[in-house]
C-alpha cells in the first residue's frame, strides 16, 4: 500500500483498478470524468503502454480526452466508433438501485449521452457516496444560456408537484462567472435534499423549455464497484443480483498517482 495516499484516494483508486477487469482487448470504451475517473484513465493508460491492450477511448469531456491523450490511449469521437462496448465513470450520488446523480464535474450531457450509447455501464465510487433516496447531492441541470433566469423559474414551480424536500436552484459560477460546460451550456444546481420519485422528476425536468439535460441517470447503470479506504471493494451487479467482495492491492507505479485533483 502507498503510505502517502489518503484513505479517500485509495478507495478511489481500487475502485477504477477492479472496474478496469471488464476491459478487454479490442473494446471502444467511454471514458468518464471526474477524480475517480481520472484514476481509471491512468490505470487504463498504463494498461495500453506496458501489456499492450487495444482499446480506443470516448471521453465523456475535454478533460478526460486530455488526460487520455497525455497517458497514450488512443481516442476517438462517439460519431466514429458508433457505438460503445463498455462505459466507466464515476457518480456524485447512487442509491440501491443504482440510480444516479452525475454532474457535479460540469459533464453531465455528455457522460449520458455516452453511457446510454453502451452495452454496459460500470460506476465507480467510494462508499460515501451510497444514499437511500437521492438528493443529497445537488442536481445537476443542464440549460442553455438563453433565458437562463425564465428556466430556472419554470423548474421552481415545476418542483411544486414533486416530492421533494427543497427547491432552490443556484447557478454554478467560475470564479465570477458562469461555469460553461464543453457544450457552452450553464448548470443550475438544485438543491432537492429528496427525491422520492427520480424517474418522474427526471421526465417532468427535461420537458421544460431551456432544459439540456438533468443529471438524474435512471436505469442506465449495470454494476457499481465500491471502494474502501482500506483497499477493499465491494461490486454490486443489478442484473445478474449479485454483490462481490475483494481486496486490490495498491502499488505505486511511474507517475500513476501525480496530478489526480479533480
């Protein structure tokens, strides 16, 4: 084990390293975003430069097609590949039954768009993102920039008629000023606290005018690989019903764990 990793990173790390034994030879994966995705890339990169894998990369954003270039993954857009064998990324939020909140690293668009484009997508997590009912975490919502304020008003009210223990929304910021996402779009985030009812939220949502897409992903998770500050994991199958247990060894390798700090 890497005496300097912190226990959150070691769960991270293990995470992405088990999620990575679906990958094989010959796949055209998506590439998720965010820090635990991030690890996965790495490993991933290293997996193509010193065993030889063949894989070709989607990245789910400009950031991970960064960072898959930098570790040698060769990568291509969603119009050439098609469609995709298998997509890891990594989740905000996740509940029992491997609904999601996703979002919160400014993607949320494409990572759906991708992972809906897959045979199969894997999550990777940390056990502190386990919830029983979503809404813990902000939702995300995509939303052009025209009219931004009129958008925001009309999912306000729409909130009235949903179960939900909050309704406020904020506009993400950079610094000064408004986050852009890789589509040029604003995020509002919603802080709902409950969301008793995911799917409905999630159809009422993306009915109203200025809305891109909302950051619920409902029934498009398969697996979801926990890990654990101790280097333990955890995967969990939905369709097959089954729940695993293992222990992944941490070793450090050249530069695997510099700049991971999304």
């Amino acid at each position: 084990m890497v005496s300097d990793l912190s226990p959150i990173d070691t769960a991270k790390f293990v995470a992405a390293k088990r999620a990575l034994d679906y990958v094989e030879s010959g796949m055209r994966l998506g590439l998720g975003t965010g820090s635990t995705a991030a690890w996965m890339v790495r490993i991933l990169g290293e997996m193509v430069r010193n065993e030889g894998l063949k894989v070709t990369g989607v990245p789910t954003s400009d950031r991970t097609a960064a960072l898959a270039t930098e570790v040698g993954i060769p990568i291509a857009t969603l119009a050439e590949v098609k469609w995709l064998d298998l997509t890891i990324d990594g989740a905000d939020e996740f509940d029992h039954n491997l609904n999601l909140i996703k979002g919160g690293g400014g993607a949320l668009l494409q990572e759906k768009i991708v992972a809906t484009a897959s045979d199969q997508m894997v999550v990777i997590t940390d056990v502190s993102k386990e919830v029983d009912t979503l809404g813990k975490f902000p939702l995300p919502i995509e939303v052009v920039t025209f009219g931004w304020e009129t958008t925001k008003a009309l999912m306000e009210e729409a909130l009235m008629n949903v179960d939900v223990m909050g309704r406020t929304g904020t506009l993400r910021m950079n610094g000064s000023d408004p986050f852009l996402t890789d589509e040029g779009h604003y995020i509002l985030d919603f802080h709902l606290h409950h969301i008793a009812e995911p799917r409905k939220l999630a159809l009422i949502l993306n009915q109203i005018p200025g809305v891109v897409e909302n950051g619920l992903f409902i029934d498009i998770c398969d697996t979801v690989v926990i890990g654990y500050g101790d280097g333990n994991v955890e995967v969990r199958d939905i369709n097959a019903g089954t729940i695993e247990h293992e222990r992944i060894d941490v070793i450090e390798r050249d530069n695997l764990f510099a700049d991971i700090s999304e």
